[in-house]
C-alpha cells in the first residue's frame, strides 16, 4: 500500500514537469497565452503536433490538412491508421479517413479536395466540419442568427453554424460577428476540439 502511496505521490508530482516540458519543446508558446492549456492538452493528447521547425505556431493558419488529421486523431482513429499507407500528400490519410466518417461527404460544397489540402481552413468550414461529428440533432436554422454577420454567411453554412453554436462550441467573435470567411488560427482550432 505504501509502495502504491509512493508511485501515486510520484506521477502526481512529475506531471506540471512533463507540462513544464513539454511547453519548452515549444518556444513560440507563452504560458500568457489565452490559448495556452488546450494547445498544451492537444499536444499531450497527441491531436495536435509541432511544425516541423519545432514550433506550434499557435497565430498560424490551420490548412484542410492539419484540421482533418486533428479531426481524426480526436474521433475517428483508427480509421485514419486504416490509411496510413496512402501515397501523395502527408495529410492524405486524414483526407481518406474524413470522406470514410462522414466528415467530408461526396459532392460536397466544402473547397477540399485530395489536392488541395494545403489550402487555409476558413471558419465557416470548420463548423461544417464540426458539426457532422456531433452526436445529436442539428438546431434549428435560426440559432446562429444572433451574429451579427449572419445574413453574409451563405445559407449552406446556416445549418452548421447554428448547430456548433447550439452547442456552445463556438460563441463568435468580440463584435458580435461569425467572421465564417476568416481562415481558422491552430489556437483556435485545438480551443474548438477540446
């Protein structure tokens, strides 16, 4: 008992060192950051990664590619390793295991396609994405309503955004506004994800 006390005491007390840590892999993240802690747990849990310079780049531009690999790491695993093999482009198994769940769906009105994954991720996307994974029903059209952009947000969006919004998973911008043509920051997308 006293042995399982001990081990206990001891991973309690390692684990601000492994956060600690794994923050100082990171040299472009500040503990100040408003997003600091989900890109922290994201990176923990392995949803999201460093750049290949060893930053996180957390003001940084989302691409198609980046979002749909955290989407699968976070929801649907093991369908993506079912495409680790695939050829082409780095985020291309995240792109296969998107169109497998769900997530992108066949004559789409999403701007993604297998060659395009390097493009930026606008918000209004995101939500689209987001909301085909949630386990309930879609709210009704007129819950996103209250941005203050709402009507230049083109109605194939409306649905999407009202039920990520239902939800609470997005509350808008400091305005008042959606800003659903606004390409998605990293920040911002481990904060939606978590």
């Amino acid at each position: 008992m006293k042995k399982t006390a001990a081990l206990l005491l001891t991973l309690l007390l390692s684990l601000p060192l492994s956060i600690s840590a794994l923050a100082a892999d990171y040299p472009d993240l500040d503990e100040s950051h408003w997003a600091y802690d989900a890109l922290i747990r994201a990176c923990e849990l392995g949803i999201l990664g460093g750049m290949p310079d060893g930053t996180v780049q957390p003001s940084g531009t989302l691409t198609w590619g980046q979002y749909l690999a955290m989407l699968g790491r976070a929801f649907y695993p093991t369908v993506c390793d079912a495409h680790s093999g695939a050829d082409g482009h780095w985020a291309m198994p995240y792109y296969l295991a998107a169109c497998e769940a769900g997530v992108l769906q066949a004559d789409d009105f999403l701007p993604v396609a297998s060659d395009k994954l390097d493009m930026p991720l606008l918000r209004r996307d995101a939500a689209v994405l987001l909301s085909r994974l949630l386990p309930q029903e879609p709210a009704s059209p007129g819950t996103g309503s209250a941005f203050a952009d709402w009507e230049t947000l083109p109605v194939c969006y409306r649905e999407a955004v009202s039920a990520v919004s239902a939800c609470g998973l997005i509350s808008g911008m400091p305005d008042g506004s959606f800003q659903g043509e606004a390409p998605l920051l990293r920040a911002d997308g481990a904060v939606l994800l978590l």
